[in-house]
C-alpha cells in the first residue's frame, strides 16, 4: 500500500480491468436463457474447483473447520458441490431480469398484493422478495 492507504495503481488498474470485463461478460450472458447461463455457471465453478489449487485449498481448509468430525472426502465433496451452487447462484443473479419477468409464474398470490409489489417495482429503488 501506498502512504494514502490506496493500493498501488497498477493493482487498482488490474481491478478496474477485471471488473470492466465481468459486466460485458455479464451484459452478454444475461440475454440468454437463464437455463443456459446457471449450467455454465455450474461447469466454469466445477472448472475452477480442479484448475485453482490455492482456492481449493483455501475452501477445504475452511469446511475442515466447519465440519471437524466429516471424512476428507465429503471435505471435498462439499467443497466441490458448494463451488458448483455458487457457480448456479452467479448464473441466476446475471439473469436476475429474467426472473422478474417470469415471477408470475413462479408466484401465485392476490391481485391486491401483486398490486402493491407492482408498485413497489415502479419506484426504481428494488425490491426484497422472500
């Protein structure tokens, strides 16, 4: 770090990159279908669980610590299936407008409340489903 507390600059240009290319990779992504963009999501995190051996060691350190009493290989197990979620997870959230525009199918409920959420969603402010 630098004496003003800021990373040094070509750390914060290697971020400002990364960061540049993961919106116009999700920009695209998120016009295909959501069915598409949550597989691959599973694939790339299954990908990255075998090809990045510090990450992998990182998370089986922390569920060793989670789950003490579990044998190494559901260590790895969970590791791996949990790398595969986030990857789903990350898919889903690219495609989140997708699943705005579909909610009516996924949600049944009254006119009343579907009103309320409506208008709630006009705000522009976002809103919290649960």
């Amino acid at each position: 770090m630098t004496n003003a507390g800021k990373p040094p600059l070509a750390k914060r240009f290697r971020r400002w990159a990364r960061a540049i290319v993961i919106q116009c990779v999700a920009g695209l992504l998120s016009r295909l279908p959501l069915r598409w963009v949550s597989h691959w999501g599973e694939e790339l995190a299954a990908l990255v669980w075998y090809t990045a051996p510090k990450l992998r060691r990182r998370a089986i350190a922390s569920i060793t610590r989670a789950f003490p009493d579990r044998s190494e290989g559901e260590w790895h197990t969970i590791g791996f299936e949990s790398f595969r979620h986030l990857g789903r997870a990350a898919g889903e959230v690219v495609c989140v407008r997708q699943l705005d525009a579909q909610r009516a199918e996924f949600i049944d409920w009254p006119p009343a409340d579907r009103h309320v959420m409506d208008r709630a969603i006009a705000r522009g402010k976002g809103v919290i489903f649960v």
